[in-house]
C-alpha cells in the first residue's frame, strides 16, 4: 500500500474547549499539510465535544460521546476510511487506558507527556507498544527545535568530548497564585494528586528538562539527589524542586524546576560543558546557541545556516535564516517523524524504534522512572537515588 498517495488520517481524544494543548496538536499537526484531522472525542461532556466538532467543521458521525466508542467504531470502518492514528491530548491520568484501547484496536498513537499517570502503567505501555509493533510517540516537543538537534549531533558525534557538566534549568511562574481555586482548567488537574500523579512540576515540566538533558547529552542520568518545596498553602504537589545529577559518563548536572518562580514565563535553558567545548540554548530565544571551545572567541551559531549546521538540523528547518522558527514547528517536527514511521509501517516496511527521530514510549517510561526517583530522593531527606 503506497501510503505517500494521501494524507494520514488522525483522530483525537481531549482538546476541547479551554484547552490549550490541544489546539498546539492539531496546529502542528496540520502544519506541513500530510496530516488531516477526520475524528475525535475531544471531552467527556459530548455537548464539548460537539462543539469542538462544529468548530473543526468534522463530520458529527466521526465525533464521538467515549474513547472507546471511537477505538471501536473507527476500527470498525473500512481501511480506507478509518483514522491512522490518534492523538491524545488530555491530562495524563488517562492517558495509559485510551492509549492502550487505541493500541489494541490497531492504531498507532500520539500521545502527550508525562507519559502515564504512574510508573506501573509507563512499564505496561511499553509492554503494549511492543508486543503491537505499532508506532508510539510522545510530545517531548523540545527535541524538534533543528538547534537542539544539532547539539545532540554534536555530542553524538564525539566532537565534544567527554561531559563534565551540565546545567538545565525549566522556570515558570504559572502557579504562583492559587488558579486551581479560580477554576482555571490548566491548574486544576496539575495540582490534583488524583489527576497528575505523585508530582506537580516535576512531572509537568521537570520531565522536559529531564528529556532534554538525555536527548542533547545522548547519556542517562544514573542517579539523583532531590529537594522539592510546596509553598502555596493547601495544595499537595511541588511547586519547585531542585537535583543534583550523575550522569553514566560520569560527568555531574543539576536539574532545577520551579512554577513559581516570580517573573518568568518558560524559561528552559540548558548549559553543556566537556572537555572540547560547550553548548548553551535558550527555549526563549530558540533560533540562536552558543557554542564555545577554550581559548576560542565564543560564538553563537543561528539556525537556518546549513553551511555550517548538521543535517540534522537542516532536515527540521523550513524557512531562511532570519525567520524565526519556535514552539510550534518544533511540536510539527515531532508529528513528522511520526508520519514518517506511520507511513512506513503502512507500506510494510516499518521502521526499527532505533530508526525513529521523536521521543518513544522508552523516553516516556525514562521521564516515569525520573519522577518516581525524584520524590523517593526528597521524600526520604534529598537522599541519593539510582534510576534504573
């Protein structure tokens, strides 16, 4: 089956009204025109989901009261009419039973981060996708920016040598006011034990950091030693962690974490230094990196310039240096690797998960086992703990 004839077909669960992640997938998802959005359950309230549809201008027959309806009904229609995968965009305590309904009717999934609600469920995730051979991504969406990219290229390459330090540091200060009470639908569930897990920030966005540190580094982090703090009277989850790292090369790190951090907006910055040179990127001024060698003028390397950038870079630029690249064609990167293994997949010739460029349901389980050894690190007084 030539796949390459036609756009692939999504469907959605989540992403109804007032969410914002939602409306980021379907952006870059549409962004490079082979994907088209033709189904989905985008609320538990079917009225929210009808209005979504009426907004997205879908067929009321494809849009749906429950996930499972949708797995079923999909899987039900002819081949050349039922979605190729879906996309699913709702809080992560639900993110392991829909994904695991759309697995085992047959469909390959995109799902958002954290990956589960708990760690039990990361490893049976992977368990699924496995033994389906199906395509599964996860939305660490900074690993699309082409400057990051080629900072992997970088160390992958060994032409930075041996890694001493490293530094990534995720701030916001999204939560400094009690929002939950206001009923402000993001801070809700990101700070309802029953609906984020064991972490706040740390799972919200300590795991990007996380992701970010291992996918640039191309190491893991072996170990931790945590502190996390809520300062917000009545809430449960941490608002703010820090950790110190060890990485399996060696070479030490610091992870720093906070939504509460007065003044910033989403300041993710990481810092690399080895023993040939260093790399630092900004995710607020993602089209630029600084890049040093010792007794070297320090230079900053801009994207778009394939003279001297990777292909690996270039492979994710789409427009002219000067034209600035972000959020969203990063997020749109991840969603072309995955129909890049959804197609091949199609065309009988599917890809091995060493072969994918985006974050697999193995970074996803990664991201679990850093939450789980963060808050046993704090919880037991900021104690040293191994990630397996």
């Amino acid at each position: 089956m030539d796949s390459w004839k036609r756009k692939l077909r999504m469907g959605m669960v989540g992403g109804g009204p007032g969410a914002f992640i939602g409306a980021v997938h379907r952006i870059a998802g549409a962004l490079d025109q082979q994907i088209e959005l033709v189904a989905g359950c985008f609320s538990r309230d079917y009225e929210k989901t009808q209005a979504t549809r009426k907004e997205l201008y879908l067929d009321p027959a494809r849009c749906y009261e429950s996930y499972r309806q949708m797995a079923e009904q999909e899987a039900a229609l002819p081949e050349d009419e039922r979605i190729d995968f879906v996309s699913v965009v709702t809080p992560n305590v639900s993110h392991f039973d829909i994904c695991k309904a759309f697995l085992e009717a047959g469909f390959h999934v995109v799902c958002d981060k954290p990956m589960t609600y708990n760690l039990e469920q990361a490893e049976e995730l992977v368990t699924l996708v496995e033994r389906s051979g199906l395509v599964f991504a996860l939305t660490h969406n900074y690993t699309g920016y082409p400057l990051v990219r080629h900072a992997r290229q970088m160390f992958q390459s060994g032409q930075m040598g041996q890694i001493r330090k490293v530094i990534v540091e995720y701030l916001q200060d999204f939560l400094m006011m009690p929002l939950e009470k206001e009923g402000m639908k993001q801070a809700v569930w990101r700070t309802d034990p029953a609906r984020s897990g064991i972490a706040g920030t740390l799972g919200d966005i300590g795991t990007h950091a996380f992701n970010l540190l291992e996918y640039v580094t191309c190491e893991q982090v072996e170990a931790l030693c945590c502190d996390k703090s809520t300062f917000l009277p009545e809430r449960e989850l941490d608002e703010d962690a820090n950790a110190l790292l060890r990485l399996e090369g060696g070479g030490k790190g610091i992870l720093s974490c906070s939504q509460i951090a007065t003044g910033e907006e989403n300041h993710l910055r990481l810092r690399v230094y080895a023993s040939e040179g260093a790399v630092i990127w900004d995710q607020e001024n993602p089209n630029h990196m600084e890049f040093y060698r010792y007794g070297e003028p320090r230079r900053v390397l801009t994207r778009g310039h394939g003279e001297y950038l990777s292909d690996a870079a270039g492979e994710v630029t789409r427009t002219p240096s000067g034209h600035p690249e972000a959020f969203l064609e990063a997020f749109a990167n991840i969603y072309c690797g995955a129909v890049e293994a959804i197609r091949a997949h199609i065309d009988g010739s599917p890809l091995s998960t060493d072969e994918y460029n985006f974050p697999t349901v193995y970074d996803g389980l990664r991201g679990m086992k850093f939450i789980y050894a963060a808050v046993e690190s704090a919880e037991k007084g900021a104690v040293w703990v191994t990630i397996d």
